[in-house]
C-alpha cells in the first residue's frame, strides 16, 4: 500500500475534505458550464417569437381593442447588448374596422443569462410606425407600449427544446417560443 501506518490517520482526517473540494469544484464547472452553453446559443441566431393577446371587453379604457399580434427578431450579441425588431397587430372590436393599426417597435438593451434565467434590461424603445390609425387615440397607443415595455423588463426562464428552440417562461405572463430557421 502507498500510506504507511502513520500517515493512515492525517489521511483519514484529509479525505473528506479532499473530496468536498473536487465536488464544489465540480459543481462550479458544472453550473459555469452551462450557463455558457446557453449563451452561446443565444448569440449564435437571430431568433424569432410570435404570440396573440386578447383583450378582455372589461376594460373600457382600451377602447375598441381587442386583440393583438405580436411578431419578433431578436438578436442577443456578444456584448451582451441585443436588439429586438417587433410589429404589433393591433386588431378593432368595431364592425366597420376592416384595417388593423400596425405599431412596428424597435427595443435595445443589456441582457444576461444566470441560473437558468434571461434578464432582459430594456434601455430604449423606438416606435418606427409610419402609418397611423385613427381608430385608436394618443393615450390607448401610449397604453399599448407601457404594457409592451412592462413586458420586456420580465426575468424569463430559458428551457433549451433543442439547437433552434428556446422555452421563455416568465414569472407572471405564462410561456413563449424563441425559434430560429
């Protein structure tokens, strides 16, 4: 044997110890390991989402309101800035509304992926529409946005599907679907 008689107790009181420093070490690898993954996942593709809102005909302050789509690019750079191309579909509750208000958003901002969550920090928003819709006043499209920009400042957790599929689930607003081509 490579111990002798009396090195067998020093060994016996540095085996756990020994061991307990290849585990944290192990587990830190492991946790960095996979964060990285994710990330570099991330900023491989431009990944795109789409998702339909309904309104609820409860809330009169939203006016004739009553559905949306909403269709994304987004692109998470090494930077660990992204940017982030949105069209908002805004559908008309009224019968004679046959045109829906299109909002095209440009978003910007930091992001950061940690133990299994995406943190997103929007830092600016851009309304690039050039249309305009007069079935929707001023302060309803001033509405949209915060609610579109509360959105955004959410915490996701990020579930990897596969190389060209990403699991978004938020805190409070359910799941989407980052998908890449």
């Amino acid at each position: 044997m490579w111990i002798n008689k009396e090195q067998l107790p020093l060994f016996k009181r540095l085996l756990p110890l020994i061991l307990l420093t290849i585990s944290v070490i192990g587990s830190a690898w492991f946790y960095w390991k996979s964060d990285s993954k994710v990330e570099q996942l991330l900023i491989s593709k431009e990944w795109q989402s789409m998702s339909t809102v309904r309104i609820d005909t409860d809330y009169e302050d939203m006016g004739p309101l009553k559905r949306a789509d909403i269709k994304s690019n987004v692109v998470y750079l090494p930077n660990k800035t992204y940017s982030k191309s949105s069209t908002l579909t805004i559908y008309s509750g009224l019968a004679d509304e046959i045109h829906p208000l299109t909002i095209n958003v440009m978003e910007t901002g930091n992001w950061d992926y940690s133990g299994d969550y995406l943190l997103i920090d929007p830092t600016e928003f851009k309304d690039v529409t050039a249309s305009d819709n007069k079935n929707f006043s001023g302060s309803q499209k001033k509405l949209i946005m915060r609610v579109f920009r509360m959105d955004a400042q959410q915490s996701k957790r990020v579930d990897v599907v596969n190389d060209k599929t990403l699991l978004l689930t938020s805190l409070n607003y359910g799941s989407g679907i980052l998908f890449s081509h």
